[in-house]
C-alpha cells in the first residue's frame, strides 16, 4: 500500500515534528482517508503527511458541520428543527442542513416574586426592587427639603439685611442694590 500511496500521492502538511505528523495520520485514518507519513525534503529533521491524490481535497478541507443549542420557553418549541438547520446551512458555505445537530432545550414556564411588576408612582419595578426606589425616593425628597429649608433662611436673611440697610443708611440707591 505504501508503494500505491507513494505513487500518486499528494503532501498535505509539512515541516512537521514526529508527534505532530503521527497525529495528523491517526486524524486522517479515522476520517478514512489513507495517510503516511515521510521525511520531508524541505526540512531536515521534519516529517510530512502524504495522501493519495484523489483523497486530497477532503484531507485539506474537512466537512463543515455545525451544532446548535436553543433554550426556550414551554413544552413546544417556538421552531421546528428542520427549520433551524436549513438556516444555519444557508449561513455557511459547503455546510449541509443533514450536517447540522440541533439540541432544543425546554425551560418551564415560571412566575417568580422577583420577575413581578410593583407601581411606585408612575415608576413600575419589580417587586424585589420596590424598597430600593422608596428608599432612593425618600432620600430625593429629604435633600430637596433641605435645599428649600436652605434657601428660605438665606431668602429671610437677605430681606433682614435689606430692611437694615434701608434703616441706617440714606443712600437707597446702594440698599437695593443688596
């Protein structure tokens, strides 16, 4: 076989160590692709990968294949499987819908305290969040407080302070100004 394969063979990988050119054999015998591994002549020390010449293009270029997972909601999936791998197929090149594995996983159907709506105002949340925002809101409406608390005493001070001006000096001119 060897004499066969030496006669109207091909390289298909090159500049190889051992190890690496046994591998590539081992890879291609169980594709059941004939391979045998040589010296290679460009580089000394290194082996390549020879296949016969016929069996070249599938050595270079293996089959595309593809795999998909999808998780739905429900019993029944939301698309057929056929569907799905006549997809994936169309998105690649060379790849066959047969060539694709479609796994369908089915998530149950669940309504958990966390995933339920809660109104606050006119802000909706989920539950699990509500006392979050009410704190946030009450923190909102104390600092606004305090801003209004601030600007009322310097609203009285500045009217004092007007009204004093007015008082003592004859220059009304200068007291408006304040």
């Amino acid at each position: 076989m060897l004499l066969v394969l030496a006669a109207c063979s091909v390289p298909v990988a090159g500049g190889l160590d051992e190890g690496q050119a046994n591998r590539v054999v081992v890879a291609l015998d169980r594709a059941g692709l004939g391979a045998a591994k040589e010296s290679d002549p460009a580089s000394e020390g290194r082996f390549r990968v020879m296949v016969e010449q016929g069996e070249a293009p599938h050595a270079i270029a293996p089959k595309p294949t593809a795999s998909v997972l999808l998780k739905h909601r429900g019993s029944t999936p939301p698309i057929d499987v056929h569907e799905v791998k006549r997809l994936v197929a169309g998105a690649a090149p060379g790849l066959a819908p047969e060539d694709v594995a479609v796994v369908m996983i089915p998530r149950p159907v669940t309504a958990s305290a966390d995933r339920t709506l809660s109104r606050l105002g006119p802000i909706t949340a989920t539950r699990s969040s509500v006392a979050l925002l009410r704190l946030v809101t009450a923190g909102i409406v104390v600092v606004a407080l305090a801003l209004l608390l601030v600007v009322l005493v310097l609203w009285t001070r500045l009217r004092r302070l007007r009204a004093a001006a007015l008082e003592e000096g004859p220059d009304l001119q200068q007291a408006r100004r304040i």
